[in-house]
C-alpha cells in the first residue's frame, strides 16, 4: 500500500469564525484516500525577530518548524489584507524558512482563500505565489479556490455549502497529491 501523502494546513486567520480555518475543515472533511491533513496553529508564533532567532527556535517556532519538515505538501488559506497576505501568515513563513534547514523546498503548495468582498483573495494569492518562488514551493496552479461573497458560501457553523467551491476545493485536493506523488517519484 502506498504511504498517504501528509499536507500540512495553515490558516492565514487567527479569528475563531475565519472562513478561511472553515476551509480548511472543509478541505479535511473532502480528502480523498490516501491524503492526511495535520492543522498547523500559527497563532502562538512570536514576531519574528533574528535576535530571539539567534539564541535558538522559540518552541511554538520549533514545533512548526518540525510541522513543515514532515509534511509532503502545504495547503495555505490565505484571507486578504491591503491586497496581500496577512502578516500572522508571512511570519510562519518567515519562522520556518530560516536556515539551518529551510523545509519548504521541493514540495507542493496548494492555496485557497476565502473573503467577504467580491475579490476572492486573488492579491494575496498572488502574493503567496511570489514567496512561494523564493521558497522554491511548486504551486498547484489550478483550480484555483477563490471564495468571494464567503458568507453566502458557509453556513452559520462554518461548514463550506457551496457545491461548485466544494468540488474546486476537492479537486485541488486530489492535484496536489498527484503533484505531490510525482515530485515523490
């Protein structure tokens, strides 16, 4: 039996009621076979500061840290801010990317990001895709998951009920594995 590709999940959101940890939930409840998905939570990360980093990784950074060196593959769920990224999200990034080990290279990045406005977080999935070059991240490029108008697409407990996002969102899912197996060999 072929060993289950492991994705680590992150949310760009911190608030309790994010639609964007609502797709992540969704994304756990869509894997397919053969997928396991570990939640990252970024939320204890301090600011990133190379002082503190010079005298070794905090815990909660070190924990992430070993988060991402397991992992096969990452699914982000970015929100947007000022048509970017939120900075809670780059300094997960900017934690884990320090070296010695940089544990991001070589590996699959799907992206997903829901919003309450009519962009559907194509800045800041944008933005993602630039960092993710630098971190020498190979993007899943389609489908691409941009959830606009989320309050229509969620119902009052968060759970994803818009079928045309839950199918992109299952399909992403599955071509990040494929990617991820591929790249795997």
């Amino acid at each position: 039996m072929t060993e289950p590709v492991r994705f680590l999940a992150v949310s760009g959101s911190l608030r309790k009621a994010s639609f964007n940890s609502a797709l992540i939930r969704a994304a756990i409840e869509l894997a397919p076979a053969g997928i396991e998905i570990e939640v990252a939570d970024i939320g204890a990360l301090p600011h990133y500061d190379d002082d503190v980093n010079a005298t070794g990784f905090p815990e909660p950074v070190a924990r992430f840290r070993d988060q991402c060196a397991k992992a096969d593959a990452f699914l982000m769920a970015t929100p947007e801010y000022n048509y970017s990224i939120p900075g809670v999200l780059k300094n997960a990034i900017d934690w884990a990317s320090r070296p010695p080990s940089q544990p991001f290279a070589g590996k699959v990045l799907g992206i997903v990001g829901a919003t309450p406005y009519a962009g559907g977080t194509v800045r800041a999935q944008v933005h993602l895709r630039q960092i993710a070059v630098f971190l020498d991240l190979h993007v899943v490029n389609k489908p691409e998951v941009l959830v606009r108008q989320a309050k229509d697409a969620f119902d009052g407990q968060g759970k994803l009920t818009d079928e045309t996002t839950r199918k992109l969102l299952a399909q992403l899912l599955d071509a990040m594995a494929r990617f991820t197996r591929k790249l795997e060999g």
